[in-house]
C-alpha cells in the first residue's frame, strides 16, 4: 500500500507568492497537475505493471475509495488557482474509466490545457467524443512497431495496428499534434528506434523517446538496460541530420531535435542520464486523492480526507501550496544503484 500522510487543514498558513507565482524550496513554479483517473490498465508492460505483480489477485482500489469526476474537477480548480495551466490525464489506462469525457468537459470550463496520456488501445472510439468535450491534446504511448516486440512488451496480445488505428483517428479529430512516447530499453526494443522515427517523420506528429526509468518498485531496473538519449539521437541523427531546438515553454521534460530536412522533430527524455529535476513544474494527483510532489516519491499527502470532511476551497487552496513550498524533491539528480532499491510508487498509481 502507498504512504499516505494525513493533514490538519486548520494549521496552514495561507500561501506565499514570489513575483505572483508559487514556489517551492527550490525555486521551482508549480505549472502542471498530472491526474491519475485510475489504477487500472488492460495492458501489463513489463516497465509499468508487470504480469507477476499485477495478476488475477492483485487488489485494485474499489469504486468508492476513488475521486469522483466531481471531486476532480473541485480540486483542479483550486490547482489553476494556485497557477496550473496545464492538466494532464494518466492512469493506469485513463480511457478504462467510464464516461471520461463527463470529466474532460467539467476541466475543459477551467483556465488551463487539458491533455491526456493513453496507451492508445481505446482511442479510436473515444478520441471524437473526447475533442467535442474539450480535449485539447492526446499523447500515446507505442514502445515499438514491431508487433511481435510489441504484444510481448505490453503483456497483453494487444496489436500494434489498433494503436496506430487510434492516432489516426485522434489526430483526424483534431486532438493533434499527437505526441507518441516509446519507453527505450536495451536489448528489448531499441532496435526500433531509427523505425519509430522514419514512420513519424513527415506526419506533423512527435515521437518522444523516454529512458527506461526506475519507477516503483515492481520493474526491475537496472542501470545496465538504459539507452542514455544521446545515444538515441546519434542513431537517429546518423540517418537524417537533427540539430537542438529550444523549449517550448519553462520546465518542459523533452529535450527538442529538429530534421535539418524540415520533417518535423522528436523529443528525448533523459530523466536518467541528464535529469531536469531543478527545472520540474509538476505536482500529481492519485487516483485515491494522495498528491504526490514527485514521480520517485515515497509517500504522497491524502487530499480526499479533506474533500470528504467539508473542507473548503481556501483550505484545499492553502494545504496544496504549503505541500509545494515545503517541495525539495530531486530523485533524479541522486540517483544511485543503492536509492534504485528504494521503494516507491508505482507508476500505475499516479501516471507517468
């Protein structure tokens, strides 16, 4: 079970701004909420939710302990208040949740992008009715187009075809650019690397290519099954010629390449080899209503106790900025094969 500290709403100060924004012990803003809708995923990618761990007796949370669309949407607009612009919708898989489109089209009536992370299994039958909710952008994940490395990397039989089938059709209903992130691990789907970015190439859409991480605690990492990004952009640069790009906006994870032949660009995320942590704009929110101030934390504070005891929006307002203020995570920047061990939560738990 993830730790989860209990708080006292009466005891928190009201928040402090330096120069109109919010920051944390680092001098990090707070931009991006990451809402996880659920812990539940029809696939099983060994990186993720590994079939040994997450079998037939696996106990996901039930209906109740989870937030509803209502408890979501109240807490997402206390987050915008605090300067979120951008909302992005995670899992487990997001599209397993029933009726998604209700929450997308509550978050759309705020101040602040909404996107969404899927697997792309369920996205040709939903990307229309999520676009006329309000989406804004979708990202897919897709770790091959090999599709016997693919069903084997996804545990679940699944095709590499459907996936394909669902960001065509998100991107025909206007829920494009769509970004497609390939999770990279040595001796498992590296070998597509150069593939993945000639199929995008040309398409307007933008592969981001991640470096496999040690997330939770269930995976298995180990340093030796890393593909570091640079490594990724030679490949793919010794085949057509890339050059550096800026970032689109302060504390974007993706370091930007650019095709000198004007085919578009790729993304790397390199959370290993060159972490970004002094730069991390992101709070998440689990599917239980636990914030969790990092990707590698260990423990996350319960916000549904709040919510479900009548607190009110100043006193959500002021606990989630006294979380962020007192916020000094850096996991990346000390990673060791020793704090690798550590036990964390799980990706499933509160997105990617």
């Amino acid at each position: 079970m993830n730790k989860v500290i209990a708080i006292q709403p009466s005891r928190v100060a009201a928040p402090v701004f330096q120069g109109g924004k919010l920051a944390d012990t680092r001098g990090r803003t707070m931009r991006d909420l990451r809402i996880s809708v659920t812990d539940r995923c029809n696939f099983r990618c060994v990186y993720c939710m590994p079939r040994e761990v997450f079998d037939s007796s696996y106990r996901f949370l039930r209906h109740e302990d989870i937030l509803s669309f209502e408890e979501i949407a109240r807490l997402a607009r206390v987050f915008v208040g605090l300067g979120v612009s951008k909302i992005r919708l995670t899992g487990g898989e997001p599209l397993v949740r029933r009726n998604l489109d209700r929450l997308v089209e509550m978050l759309a009536e705020l101040d602040a992008e909404v996107t969404l992370t899927t697997n792309g299994s369920l996205l040709a039958k939903q990307a229309a009715a999520l676009k006329k909710a309000g989406l804004d952008r979708v990202t897919v994940s897709l770790d091959s187009l090999d599709d016997a490395t693919f069903r084997k990397m996804n545990d679940a039989d699944f095709p590499v075809a459907k996936v394909i089938e669902g960001i065509e059709t998100a991107a025909a209903a206007g829920l494009g650019p769509v970004k497609i992130n390939m999770v990279v691990k040595r001796g498992v789907n590296d070998q597509s690397v150069v593939q993945m970015a000639e199929r995008w190439r040309g398409t307007g859409h933008v592969v981001r290519f991640i470096e496999y991480m040690d997330v939770g605690s269930t995976n298995g990492w180990k340093m030796d099954d890393v593909i570091p990004s640079a490594e990724v952009v030679r490949r793919i640069g010794a085949r057509w010629p890339l050059e550096p790009v800026g970032a689109n906006y302060p504390g974007e994870v993706a370091e930007r390449w650019r095709y000198l032949d004007g085919a578009g660009e790729i993304g790397v995320i390199s959370s290993v080899t060159q972490a970004f942590c002094s730069s991390c704009t992101r709070m998440r929110l689990s599917t239980e209503g636990s914030l969790f101030t990092c990707l590698f934390a260990q423990s996350g504070h319960d916000l549904k106790a709040l919510l479900r005891s009548g607190a009110s929006d100043d006193e959500l307002r002021n606990e989630i900025a006294a979380v962020w203020q007192r916020r000094a995570d850096r996991y990346s920047e000390i990673r060791t094969a020793e704090t690798a061990k550590n036990k964390k939560v799980e990706m499933s738990y509160i997105g990617g």
